[in-house]
C-alpha cells in the first residue's frame, strides 16, 4: 500500500487493529483450514484446492519443493500442509530418490533425540491421485497427531491412520476401496466432510458418522444405488449437503429424498431421479446441476432464443418447478470459460446453458458456475480483462 493512501488518522491506530487488517488482507483462511465446508460454506470449497496462492507459504511444503532443495526437509514439522506427488522434472530421473535422500536427514535427527518425540504441527496432508509411496514415513504418532484433513486419500494410507487413532474431520477423495475395506467403528466420528468413490464390489458403507454434514459420492456404474438409499435412511437426516455423481438408470425414490434428507440445504442427483415438490417448509435453497446432456437430434427450437442447440443439458424437472419449490440458486458442473463453449466433445454441438441461466434470472433464481459466479459477472470480468490487455498493448 503506498504511503499516499494511508491517512494520517490511521498511522495512529492500535496494534491489535493493524493486525486484524493485515491478518484480513494476507491470510486466506480456507487453504490452511481443517474444516472448510464448515467454517466458509460448500459454496467456496475449491479454494481448499488452490495450491497458487500459498507457494511461498511458510505454513504450506511440497515434496518437489524438498527434493530439490528448494525448501529444508527441516520445515517439515512446522508445516500446516504437505502436499505429496511425484517429482516428474527433468532434474529428476527417479521422482521418490532426491527426497528420501533428504528426509534420512530429518530422520536421522530424530532418532539422536533422547527425550520424547515434539508432536509435529502437521493439519492437512494432501496427495497427488498417483499416490507416492514416500508419504508412508508420516505413519507415525507424532507426526500424525494433529492431523484433521485428508485429500485424495489412499484407503491404504487411511488404513494405518486409523490403526494410529487418528479421527480427522475432512476426508476428501477416499479412493481405492478394496472389497474388504471396513472403516472402524469409531474413526470416523468426528468427519463432518466426506468425498469417497464407491465401486460395485465394496461390502460395507460406513454408518456411525455422527459429525456428518457434507457428503459427495462418485458411484460407479455398476454400483446399486439402491445402496444409497438404504444408507441415506440411516444418515440422511443429519446432512446438509449432499453430492452423488454418477449416471443411474431412471427411477423414483421411495421415500423421496426430501424425507430421506430432510436438512437438506446443497443437492446434486442424476436427472434420471424423478422430481418431486419440495414439501412446504424444507429447507432446500440450492441444487447443483449434474453434467449429462442430450443431442437435440429432433432440433428442439430453444423457447429462450428461439434457436437450435445441438445440446440440452438435462434436468431432472422444467425450471418453473423448481422455482415453485423455492429454489434459489442452480449451480453448474463447470466454469463459465468451458461452460458456454461448444459441448459433447464435438465442435458442432453446444448446449443451452447460457439460455438456461437467462430463464433462471427472469424466475428469480441465481444460475452460476461451479465456483459459484455468475454469468453476468463472468462477463463483465472478461470485459474487464480484456480492456486491462488493451491497455497493456497501447503502452
């Protein structure tokens, strides 16, 4: 901030006030937060993924960053993230080797130690979707003891975890599940946030999830949903947001998901799920549109513009009900840069949304993208970069 902007009023303001400010202006809370569903709201979630911001973080590591030397293997009990993946650079022609290199010194340190190990301060770790083995040296209790947030988790990395007692609150991206996986009674009892991929061969679903208010599944294709249901009758009732992805055959839930999820606030279901009317007084504010689309072969006339699209994006219901339902807000599978672009992979096909999005305004719903931005305010931030690049180019 320039000197020129600061008033002399403000040179003059307490120590604790400058530190709120500042605190405000360079601390983003969700990327370092264990609990960011509850703490910001389902709607900000992807800022928990946002590894940008933080490279220079001194609460955040990478793996690469330490097999090149760029960061001590020292920082590694201080950090509050760890972010594992493959070193696939140049430099580099066995991604794991530079790094244990360095870790054996880490290690080394410890074992000299004759009193008891320091706890690290490690919160979340996260993994890049080909696991790297070399993350198997954090299986100890004390640099696994604080942890509360997983991602892109590996049920073989979870499974000793839990053998350490560990009960994080934000398990994210559960993959991998052998058929004979069983989560143990206790070590999901204080997830509030739970992402995990089911497959047709999985036996048992965990139950005892008292903590649970944010759920996203990815089913298979060959995995019964009725599974689902059966377990939504269970834990249903406690949820707040709900995301199951998957294309299903077409259906009608009996009891409805309303009553299988009364709390529900967030919902994201397969369009092959039959609507039904929100009962009066639900608490339903938001759905989240599920990324199937049809090929117009009957070149349906668009009642919105009057044109031919070669794609319709499928809903579950025509728009006027959900608006008759309360819904306030639809939410896309997307950002709006990929959204309004040809859609099916073809070049020749695209979709409705951008007409959808027009007649959800005129019914007074909000229609934004998976970051939860609008259209209109898409727009206008293209416009701006672009007079930003002008701008640029003249200078």
């Amino acid at each position: 901030m320039p000197s020129s902007a600061i008033s002399p009023t403000s040179m003059h303001l307490p120590p604790e006030i400058w530190q709120n400010i500042l605190e405000e202006a360079i601390y983003v809370p969700q990327f370092l937060d264990v609990d960011p569903m509850e703490s910001c709201g389902p709607p900000y979630h992807l800022q928990y993924f946002d590894r940008g911001a933080y490279w220079a973080s001194s609460g955040y590591a990478t793996i690469c960053d330490i097999a090149h030397g760029n960061v001590p293997v020292e920082a590694l009990p201080c950090a509050l993230r760890i972010y594992f993946s493959n070193c696939r650079c140049k430099d580099s022609s066995n991604g794991s080797k530079p790094f244990r290199k360095h870790l054996s010194r880490l290690l080394d340190h410890e074992s000299a130690q004759d009193d008891a190990l320091t706890p690290w301060k490690l919160r979340i770790v996260e993994f890049s979707p080909s696991y790297p083995p070399i993350g198997d040296f954090l299986l100890e209790m004390h640099r696994i003891s604080n942890l509360k947030s997983v991602i892109n988790v590996p049920a073989s990395f979870m499974t000793s975890a839990f053998h350490l007692k560990v009960q994080p609150s934000f398990l994210w991206a559960l993959y991998r599940l052998p058929e004979t996986f069983v989560f143990p009674v206790s070590a999901l009892s204080m997830v509030t946030t739970l992402s995990l991929s089911f497959y047709a061969g999985i036996n048992a679903l965990p139950t005892h999830l008292p903590a649970l208010r944010y759920l996203h599944v990815m089913l298979s294709p060959f995995f019964p949903f009725e599974r689902v249901v059966d377990w939504l009758k269970v834990i249903g009732k406690q949820l707040r947001t709900f995301y199951c992805l998957g294309r299903i055959r077409e259906r009608q839930l009996s009891p409805t998901i309303w009553e299988l999820c009364p709390s529900i606030e967030i919902l994201q279901l397969s369009p092959r799920i039959f609507w039904v009317q929100v009962p009066r007084g639900h608490p339903i504010h938001t759905l989240r549109l599920s990324p199937e689309f049809d090929e117009n072969e009957s070149n349906m006339v668009c009642p919105e513009c009057g044109l031919v699209h070669g794609a319709m994006l499928k809903l579950s219901a025509p728009m006027e009900d959900y608006a008759a339902s309360g819904i306030r807000t639809l939410a896309c599978f997307g950002p709006w840069s990929k959204l309004h672009t040809p859609m099916v992979g073809r070049a020749d096909l695209r979709g409705n949304i951008v007409c959808l999005s027009r007649q959800a305004r005129r019914l007074g719903m909000r229609f934004v993208d998976f970051s939860w931005v609008s259209f209109e305010d898409y727009v206008i931030s293209q416009l701006e970069i672009g007079q930003m690049t002008r701008r640029k180019d003249l200078s």
